[in-house]
C-alpha cells in the first residue's frame, strides 16, 4: 500500500467518523439527516472517484514512461548486438584467411 493510497484511506476513514458522529448528534429531524447523509455520501463518492481518476492517470503516465525506456534498451541491445557479432565475423573472416595464409607457406 503506497502513501496516497494510505492518505486516501484516513481521509475516508475520517469522513466516516465525521458523518456518524454528526449523525448521532445532530438535532435535525430524521429526514433533515438522511439529507444531509445523503449529500455527504455523494460528496464522498465524488470525491473517490475524481481521486481514482487521478491515480489512474499517473499510472498510465507511468506506464508510458515503462514502455520508453524498454524500448529504449531494446534498441541499444540490438545495436550492440549487431555490432558484436559484425567484430566476431570479421574477426573469423581474419582468423580463416591467417590459417589459409599459414598453410600455404
């Protein structure tokens, strides 16, 4: 669980002790309270979800950046791959015609 996941839960947590205890002590008549209850909740519910919203974005974000840099080192160790194995065939090329050379001598 990461800090704003941890945020995001006092925060409800909190929120929810606030509406019982407001709840249990509120002088307003029965529907009065589910009112109240009622738009805090929604309240609540927005909230969620612009906060999911949000969390959702920055892991897209991240996980566009991810997808960078694999392509990124992909593309380095094709590179160096290529390079690698141009030198190892030179070089065996170089090697055959030495041999071929020593022989003939």
């Amino acid at each position: 669980m990461n800090d704003s996941t941890k945020v995001l839960a006092a925060m409800l947590a909190g929120l929810a002790a606030g509406v019982a205890i407001g709840i249990l002590f509120a002088p307003d008549k029965g529907s009065e309270t589910r009112d109240k209850l009622t738009d805090a909740l929604k309240n609540l519910a927005d909230s969620i979800k612009d906060r999911v919203a949000d969390e959702i974005d920055n892991l897209s974000e991240v996980k566009d950046t991810v997808v960078e840099e694999i392509k990124s080192k992909m593309k380095s160790a094709e590179v160096e791959f290529t390079e690698t194995r141009g030198a190892s065939s030179s070089a065996a090329v170089h090697t055959e015609e030495t041999i071929k050379d020593s022989i003939k001598t």
